[in-house]
C-alpha cells in the first residue's frame, strides 16, 4: 500500500511539474 501511494505521489508531483513549466513557458 506504502509503496502505491509513493508512486502515485510521484506521478502527481510529476505531472505538476510539467503543467508549471508548460504555463509559465506560454
């Protein structure tokens, strides 16, 4: 269960990442 729940953070802290640097890229 940990180790779902650290990928999924990761995933998310990933996909964050990514919409942050599209929006302050445009």
């Amino acid at each position: 269960m940990g180790r779902v729940f650290r990928l999924s953070s990761l995933a998310l802290k990933y996909l964050l990442g990514k919409f942050l640097c599209l929006f302050l890229l445009s």
